[in-house]
C-alpha cells in the first residue's frame, strides 16, 4: 500500500531492520485500535516502523511511500511470550526440568546441548509407507540387492539416500536365519505384478504425496487422461514419474493425471481434490519491483498454485523463470510468468505497492546465472581448421629455419664477393699509377 507523508508523519517509530522484528518489537508497546507499518528500506533510507493510533489516518495515495500495513487481531498480545529460533538454544538451555520422586525427593535435568532438526524431520516424516507384506521378485533386472544391511534401519537409508539410483521402493525381509534389503527405482505401482506374498518381508514405497498440495473441492473441466481406480499414494508416484502430469485429480477411488492447473481450467466439485507440486518452497521473493516483460497471466490463483504453474511450465518454448504474483486485497490475485529474471540487463522493472517477483532460489545464489538466463557459447576449432593452423605452423618454421638462412647466407656471400672485387680493383688501379716526366 502507498502511504501519504501526511500518515508516515504521524506514526510513533522505533528502528527495526525487518517486518518480522517490527512486529515483534512493536507488541510491547501495542494498544487496541493501532495500526502498525513498516515500509521497507528499499524504498526509504532507513527502514520506518510505527504504529498509528487510529486506522482512520492511514491515507492510501497512488504516488506515495510504499508500505505494509498491518491490522493485528486480538492474539497479537502473545506474540511477545514467542522466542526468536536464534535465541531457542539459551532460553532451553536456562530451563531445568525437576522430576519429584515418592519419597518427596526430586531430580533436576538441565539440557547441555540443543541440536535443531526441523529440516530433518520436513523431509524425513513419513517419507516411506509400509505397502504391504510381500517380497519382489526381480524378472527385469529392476531390483538391486543392498550389502551391508543389518536391520530395517540401515535398508531405508540405503535406498533414502541413494543420490545415484533414485531409490523409489526397498523390501525387508527379516527370515530366522538370515535378512535381505532389496531396492528398485521404480515406484511400487509400476512393479505390484513382480510381488510375491511373503509373511517374513515389508514393501516400503516412497510417500510423493509430500511432494503435492491439496485444493480440496475442485475438478478439471475436461482431461485427456482416462481415470484409473488407483489409491491417492500410487495416484502421487504415478504423476511424479510422468514428464506429461504436472497436477493429479483423486475423486473417490478415481485417480486421473491432468496438466496445469489453473481457476480457467476447474470447477467446483463435491467429490473431487486436486493436487499440485508443493514448490513454492524452491523460490524466493525478489522485491515489489516486477517484471513487465511477461509471456502468460492467470487470475485468481493462490501463491502456492502460482510458483506451481511457473515450475511446470512447458507448453511452448518460453521457460519459466520468474513470476509476477498479486495477491487479491479484494480484488481478483493475478500470476505472470516471465522468461526474465528482475536482475537481468535486458529486463524492464515496474515499481509496485502490491505485487512481488519470486525466482528460484538457487537462481539468485549463482548471481542471476541460472536456467533461462542468457548463455555465452565458447565455439571448439573443427579438425580441417586444426589442421590448416598446424601447416601453417609447418611452413612459417620452414621460412624461419631454413630458407630465410640460406637467403641471408646468399646475400652476405654476395656483398663480401662485392667488397672482394671492388679491393682488388682499386689495388689494380693503385699499383698501375705511375708519374711521366714531361719533356719541353
């Protein structure tokens, strides 16, 4: 929103580096009926929170300064009870924990080390689902057996962190006398008919419904594909190992793969829920300077189905590599691919109080140089011209170290000859002078 210097003038201000430490330092000084700002240090020098005593005197401009407004809700008093993670390991460690004992006794345990693991735990809980109690039976050569197994633990990470192979499926069998652990990349939907009932072994498949979000209540209009009775896990790794599903539709038992997913293309639906690839994750907020230079708009799509949308793209030859995404504050969101990043030279940016560019992350680690960018083609020498430049090598050494010395040797022959023989004339000439008398 675009403020007027009328309304930053009458905010109560405390400095703040970021809108997540405006609004907690603000809670401390927050009264019912307030408004809090901040309006971000690209577009004022320093960055400006405060906090306006009545909504009334926030005053919308179209030429203003742009910033966040904020209306909190009742809870936003607890915000301050809440302890910032960089802070999580002293305030644990400062705990202690008493355990009262029958005898009126007690013990206290103080924590010594806090270790953080919630990106482990986001990709690790859940990630394989026990399928069912059967082993595999390997007729195409798509099933590995893993040494150096001892339990169940040691077959699951053997295939979780198989960065080669792509692990989708691993068998454990625990028999009286012996174990096995067998992995296969191929999703277990793609090998049910090389299974074998065995009471001793468990197949575990890869959960890729993590990898999808849901949008509950929607259908596609129309779908080339023919719908197949399927469960929602299969229906998940049958769309993840296809190049052509890029969203999935469960209705029931009934699962379809389908392409893009846009408001355009869906209905409502009582029976049906879409899911789409969960990667807005894998992009990052460049800024609310957008990019005008865009190549397809979809309307009211969530931030979620929007960076989906640009991650999938790949109906013409135009790549996805940033998006414009407007949210709706009443109005109807927008999404606008884009083949340009916001740091390219060739790039037109648009200033806006609303809407914000995401890239891919990665993207902006390598300093714009990422997919899509513009690429410099270093051309290698054919072989006719290699060897062209090797003959022409050839001969200018033959020219330096042969002709031009005999050359030289010529010419010197022929100037010492030269002196030689004008010496020897003007000897001639001075031994043949000799003086006559005159006679009168």
């Amino acid at each position: 929103m675009r403020l007027s210097q009328e309304a930053l003038l009458n905010l109560d201000r405390i400095t703040a580096e970021s809108v997540g430490d405006c609004l907690y330092k603000q809670v401390e000084f927050y009264y019912d009926q307030e408004v809090i700002v901040f309006c971000n240090a690209d577009y004022t020098r320093p960055s400006i929170c405060g906090r306006i005593q009545s909504s009334e005197k926030i005053v919308k401009m179209d030429a203003g300064t742009i910033c966040d407004v904020y209306y909190p809700i009742n809870s936003y008093s607890q915000f301050r009870k809440e302890i910032h993670l960089d802070k999580m390991e002293d305030y644990i460690s400062r705990l202690s924990l008493a355990i009262y004992l029958t005898d009126d006794g007690f013990i206290y345990y103080k924590s010594t080390k806090v270790v953080d693991v919630t990106n482990e735990l986001d990709h690790n809980i859940d990630s394989f689902v026990l399928v069912n109690n059967k082993r595999l039976v390997d007729s195409n050569g798509d099933i590995i057996l893993a040494k150096d197994v001892s339990n169940l633990a040691d077959c699951y990470r053997t295939c979780a962190h198989d960065d080669i192979d792509l692990c989708e499926t691993f068998v454990y069998c625990q028999y009286p006398d012996k174990l096995s652990c067998y992995t296969s990349n191929v999703i277990y939907a793609n090998l049910s008919l090389q299974s074998t009932e065995d009471e001793s072994c468990k197949i575990y498949s890869k959960n890729r419904l993590l990898d999808y979000i849901k949008i509950s209540s929607r259908e596609f209009k129309q779908s080339p594909n023919i719908a197949i009775d399927v469960p929602l896990d299969d229906c998940a790794s049958k769309c993840s190992s296809s190049d052509e599903c890029f969203s999935f539709q469960q209705c029931g038992g009934s699962c379809t793969l389908s392409g893009y997913y846009t408001d355009a293309e869906t209905q409502e639906s009582r029976d049906c829920n879409i899911y789409i690839p969960k990667v807005s994750q894998q992009f990052i907020s460049t800024g609310r300077k957008i990019v005008s230079q865009v190549f397809h708009t979809e309307v009211n799509l969530n931030l979620d189905q929007c960076a989906a949308l640009c991650h999938s793209w790949t109906n013409t030859d135009e790549s996805c590599k940033s998006f414009n995404y407007c949210p709706q504050n009443g109005e109807i969101s927008s999404c606008s691919l884009s083949k340009y990043s916001i740091n390219d030279k060739s790039v037109n940016s648009i200033d806006s109080g609303v809407c914000k560019n995401y890239e891919y992350k990665n993207q902006r680690s390598n300093g714009g140089n990422n997919y899509g960018s513009e690429q410099v083609t270093i051309r290698g020498t054919s072989g006719v011209a290699a060897f062209g430049i090797i003959m022409l090598f050839v001969t200018v050494g033959l020219l330096l170290g042969f002709i031009f010395p005999m050359l030289i040797n010529g010419k010197l022959k022929e100037i010492i000859t030269q002196k030689f023989v004008s010496s020897s004339s003007s000897e001639r000439e001075i031994n043949s002078f000799h003086f006559s008398r005159q006679m009168d």
